[in-house]
C-alpha cells in the first residue's frame, strides 16, 4: 500500500511537471505561429482599421515615417488623465504600422527636458503642453516621407478624439501624396479682385480667396468653358448664376467621372452686384440676386428654392441699419453655433461660430436615391420668407411682422453622397461643340459614389461676416472672429483627400462612463436637491415668523423676547435642527446605492468568477473519475470471466 501511495503521488508530480512543460510549448508555440496575430474585444471595435483607412495605406508607394512624441514623466506627473488616451493613441499607431505591410515605420519617443529629442519636436511644430513646473508635455505625431516632406499633428485633443483615426489616416495620405491639391474656382462674384476704376488699380482678393491659396493650388475657371480639367481634384462653384448650357454639361460630367464639388447657391446673395446702374440706384437693390444650378440638382436629389430665404428668431443677430440707430435683430443674419453643427462630420464637429446670411434650405427630394446629410441646421424658431422682402431693406425689424416659426429645422448646408444620374441622360445637348482635346465619352451614372457640399449662402464667404482687417506696420492682417474660413478649408481638405480618406467618419469614444452609476448619481443629487430647497423654504418662512413677531412687540424698544417668542424660536431651532440632520442624512446616503453596486460587482469579479471555474473544474474532474471508474469496473468484469479452454 505504500509503495502504491508514493507511485501515485509520483505520478501526480510528473503529470504537474508534464502539464507544465506543456503549457510552456504551447505558449512558444503560440507566440511563434500566432505572433502579428490581433484580436479586437471592444464593444466599437476602436482598433479595428475602417476600409477607407487600410485603402489608405495599400495604396502608399513609398514608406512613411512615424514618430510619436509623448512625454510620459511629465503626464504621469502632472496630467495623469491622459495617459489612457495617450496609450490608445499609442497602441491604434501600433495597429496601423503592423497592417501596413512595412510602409509605415512606427518611433515611439518621450523626449526628456533639453535633450535632442526635445528640439526635434520643436521642429516639426508639435505644441507642447505646459505641465506644471514649467516642464514641457509632449503629445503629437509627426511624420516624414522619402522626400523630405513633413506633417504632423500638433497635438492630440481630446475633444477630437472620435475623428482619430481620420487625423492619423490624413496625415499618412498627405505623406503619401505631397502635391498641393488643384482647387479650380469658378465664380460670378468678384473673389478673387476685379479692377476698381475710382483707384485705376485691381482690388485686392476676399480673405477667403488668399486663405484659401495657402493651403491648395487656386486655378480660376471661366463660366463658359466646355470641360474641367481632369487635374482639378475639387471644383470649387460660387454663385452660378445664368451659366450656358455647355458649362452646366462640363459640371454635371465632372461630376459624374468622380469630381468632388464644393457648390454655393444663394436666393439672395449680398456681393451679387447685377442690375446696378449708376443713375437708378434702386435698380440694383430691386434686381433679382439668387442662383441656382438647375437642371443638374433636381437630377441628382436635392430640393432647393431659390425663391426662399430662412427667417429664424432664435439665431438672428442683432444689427444697426445706421450709426444713428439703435441696434435690431434680423432674422436673416444668423449666427449659428456648435448645436447648429453636424457633430458627426469631421468637417464642422471642431467648429463653433458660422455666420449666414439670407440663406436659403436644402431637402431631398422624394424618391432620391442619394443622401443629403446636414451640415448646418437652423433652430426650430424658423420659417422661409420671400426673397423679395429682403430688397432695399431699411428696417430689419419689418421682417418679423407676420413672422410665424414652423417648428421645423431647415438644411443651410449639406454634403450630397451616393449615386447619380446625369441630367442629360440624352448625352451632350445638340448645340454642343465637342471639347477640345481627346473625346471624352459621355457617361450617365457617376462612376463613383459622389460627394458634394452644397451651401445654400455665399456671403458667409464676405469678410464682414467673419474677419476684420487691421493695418498694422503698413501690413494687412485679417483677424477671423467666426469660423467661416475655417469650414470652407476644412471641406475642401477633406474632399481634395481620396475616397477611402472621405469614407473616414467619427469613431465612438474611447472613454466609457459608467452609465448606470453616473445615473445613480443624477438621482442622488435629484434628492439632495430637493431637500436644500425644502430647507431653505422652512429657513424662510421660520424667519418671516420670526419678523412678523417682532413687529407685534408691544414694547418696541424692549430686547426682551414674550413668551410667545421664545416657544417660536424654541420651535424654529428644533426644526432647523431636524431638517439639517435630514440634510447630512441624505448627503450620506448619496453614494448608498452607488456602494451597492460596486460592491456587487467586485462579488461578481471576486467570487462568482472564480466559482464559475470552480464548478467547471469540478464537473470536469467529475466526469474523468467517472469515465476512470467505468474503465476499472470493465477491468475487473474481463478478469473475472474464466477464460476459455
């Protein structure tokens, strides 16, 4: 029995020891078959690359180099919240670099106080975040390609946290192509400078226009041409206001070969300066100032009248009619702020002020098979006015007379996807000259989905809308006080991007609040609520009683309370003091059910894990000493039987 009893537990410590050195193999094993191997768990799937963003890097031709800054020290010094977001940053850079086959090169970096690391930053512009002491906090990308070209982002914000991977996958594309997009501009409204004969001098372009030449190549095109070029990688359409039909063929085909297009109409434009003559000065403020782009927008879904401009009491801005007058809201002047704004589009979710004016409303039309999404909203204080009451408007209060809102939020700008169709489904018109150069075949569906941003307003493009200029040292500088600019750069960067980088919308958020305890808490405080306000009112009235004794004192100048008083203040001090401890009571039962669940849920992590495992194991072990037991049974059954002669 003995010997029996070492041989089992010799069997027992070789079958430990044989376990042991299996798990070791199959780790190995693992790291070695497995090893770039990734597995996404999040309920969003944060890590998991978009198409758009994997189409991105397959389509790279050269390698890009990546280097991500962040000072860890500092942050975990100083700005310990942020260390998640930076180890999401880190770890979603990681993901990229390893599904892009080697074209992205990954360089992590915490660059230490004076050191080269340091000074590189500075150099490829990242911002760094003063932490306290006067130490500097690193959190930026930068990148470089074979060229030498450059781009970085600055720093990470987590307020653009949803749009990460967008910024990231940006920054690989314009790497990836470093030419300057083309952006052909096409416009009846004098942007870009027109001659001014008081001075004999041509004016100065809008700041819009010089904006807007910093960041991309600026090709005018002319209203009457046949064709846009195939180099134009967004036409950029103001205004278009009594184009022949030629041109209107060349935008529709553009179009429809997969060209992107940035489109202003307006019912009521304040630049538009036809009709004017010199020796009528109504004339011009009676003629008719709207465009539109008729048949191509009703071909392709959109509903737009040019008839109609949106009144809104919520959003309308206080103006002055003279120097004289006293200021007066108008309806039509909007300014429009961050709830007015698609937060889900990357163009206008960091946006805060856009001004309009005398805007007209998109819709879809019934029936379309593409997608108007809406960039700008008006309040539900809104309503379409005529046009014409806006002509040689002297007091914009008028305009409020008769005003009723419907309640409803109008489209002031949207960006149109999917399939089109030609609006000249016949092919080219009869009297069309072919284009010069090679024959161009004509094409009645898009061959690609298509993406334009159609803004129903051009003067939010005038300065007085969203820049003021100083001279300063004999030099102009604009100062922008809304976010105009800033929204037509940021369209028109995104759809100068290839079609994967537009695809890139906003991811869900990293941080995840808890729900159901942020819930527990809004109660909680519901109630704490509640009761300060039932003590302040007890407080009051027990102070008015109070007063209203003392005035029927019959010896006024006795500080001596009655009886009377003294039972009122003897009451009012019980009172006070019950209502104050039900106070503290109920500060202390704030975090009662808070409690409950955190102590329910360390039950679930603590105990019934481990139990569940517990039981699995049991029910395992049970049916191995079953099956042991079944065989040892069948053995001694075999022994028994004689055996056969």
């Amino acid at each position: 029995m003995k010997g029996n009893r070492w041989q089992r537990t010799g069997y027992g410590v070789g079958g430990l020891l044989a376990l042991a050195v299996l798990f070791l193999g199959v780790v190995m094993l693992s790291n070695a078959s497995l090893r770039g191997a990734r597995l996404d768990l999040t309920q969003n799937k944060l890590y998991t690359l978009t198409p758009g963003t994997r189409q991105v890097l397959a389509e790279l031709k050269e390698p890009v180099n990546l280097y991500y800054y962040f000072s860890r020290d500092a942050a975990a010094k100083q700005s310990p919240l942020i260390m998640p977001y930076a180890t999401r940053v880190r770890e979603f850079l990681e993901e990229i670099a390893a599904r892009s086959g080697g074209k992205v090169r990954l360089r992590v970096i915490d660059p230490q106080a004076f050191s080269e690391d340091e000074d590189r930053a500075a150099e490829f512009g990242l911002q760094p975040l003063q932490a306290g002491g006067g130490e500097s906090l690193y959190f930026g990308l930068a990148g470089t390609n074979s060229t030498d070209g450059r781009s970085a982002i600055p720093s990470f914000q987590a307020d653009r946290e949803e749009f990460l991977e967008y910024d990231i996958a940006k920054l690989i594309h314009e790497l990836g192509t470093p030419k300057k997009p083309v952006i052909g501009l096409m416009s009846s409204l004098s942007m870009q400078g027109q001659f001014d004969p008081m001075s004999g001098r041509m004016s100065e372009p809008w700041p819009i226009v010089a904006q807007i030449q910093q960041l991309f190549t600026v090709r005018p095109v002319t209203s009457d041409v046949d064709h846009i070029d195939t180099d134009v990688d967004v036409l950029m359409l103001v205004h278009p206001k009594q184009l022949p039909t030629k041109t209107l063929y060349a935008i529709d085909q553009f179009v429809m070969r997969g060209g992107k297009m940035l489109l202003f109409v307006d019912p009521n434009a304040g630049a538009d300066t036809s009709g004017q003559d010199p020796s009528n000065p109504l004339a011009g403020a009676m003629a008719n100032h709207s465009s539109n782009l008729e048949p191509l927008l009703s071909a392709w879904g959109v509903s737009y009248d040019a008839g109609k401009v949106i009144g809104d009491l919520e959003l309308g801005l206080e103006v002055r009619a003279s120097m004289q007058a006293p200021p007066t809201r108008h309806i039509g002047i909007l300014g429009l702020h961050h709830a007015n704004m698609n937060q889900k589009d990357v163009v206008t979710t960091s946006l805060e002020v856009i001004n309009m004016a005398t805007s007209g409303a998109l819709s879809a039309r019934p029936g379309a098979k593409t997608t108007l999404e809406p960039l700008l909203l008006s309040s539900t204080s809104a309503a379409p006015l005529p046009a014409e009451r806006f002509n040689a408007l002297s007091d914009p209060s008028a305009l409020r007379d008769g005003f009723k809102p419907s309640g409803t939020r109008y489209t002031l700008a949207a960006r149109l996807t999917g399939p089109v169709e030609s609006a000249y489904p016949q092919g080219a018109p009869q009297d069309q000259k072919p284009a010069a150069g090679p024959p161009v075949a004509h094409l009645t569906k898009a061959v690609s989905p298509a993406n334009v941003v159609i803004i129903a307003d051009t003067d939010l493009l005038m300065d007085y809308m969203w820049v003021q200029t100083r001279e300063l040292f004999g030099q102009k500088i604009a100062q922008a006080f809304a976010n105009n600019g800033d929204f037509i750069a940021n369209i028109l960067d995104n759809l100068s991007g290839s079609s994967a980088l537009i695809s890139i919308r906003g991811r869900a958020s990293f941080s995840r609040p808890f729900e159901r305890v942020e819930a527990l808490r809004r109660q909680a405080d519901d109630r704490l609520r509640a009761k300060a306000m039932e003590l302040q009112s007890e407080l009051q009235q027990t102070e008015a009683k109070l007063t209203e004794l003392q005035g029927k004192r019959n010896d006024q100048a006795s500080l001596m309370l009655s009886p009377e008083q003294e039972q009122e203040v003897k009451r009012f001090t019980a009172e006070k003091a019950r209502a104050r401890k039900e106070l503290r009571e109920t500060q202390r039962g704030l975090n009662v059910d808070i409690d409950r669940l955190n102590s329910r849920l360390k039950v679930i992590n603590i105990a019934i894990a481990p139990l569940v495992v517990a039981v699995v194991g049991g029910v395992v072990l049970s049916l191995r000493r079953r099956r042991k037991s079944r065989g040892s049974t069948q053995t001694r059954l075999s022994s028994a039987e004689p055996s056969s002669t």
